[in-house]
C-alpha cells in the first residue's frame, strides 16, 4: 500500500499545490511569500490524502 500511496502522492500533492497556487494569486496574494507557502501547504495535505485514497482503493 505504500508504494501505491507514493505513487497517488506524486499526482495528488501536485494537484493540490497547483490548485492552492492558483487560489492565492486569484486573491492577490502574487509575491513569493504566499505563492511558496501554498505550494508547501499543498505538498504536505498531500500525503494524508494519498494515504487515504491509497487505503479507499485497497
């Protein structure tokens, strides 16, 4: 299951970090300071949602 969840990690952390990007220079927010901390956010609730897919498909 682990190797299935690094797997999920790669498309689902990106996504989320895309997404939440996406979201903090929709807001205005277009220095670096926000834009980097929401790709980190997006990275980290990555790996509890690849985990938990990972176990939903098992």
């Amino acid at each position: 299951m682990f190797r299935l969840a690094l797997i999920l990690y790669a498309v689902i952390g990106t996504s989320l970090a895309g997404i939440l990007m996406v979201a903090a220079l929709t807001m205005g927010y277009d220095t670096t300071q926000p834009v980097v901390l929401s790709a980190l956010v997006g990275f980290v609730l990555g790996a509890p949602a690849a985990w938990y897919i990972a176990k939903q498909i098992i």
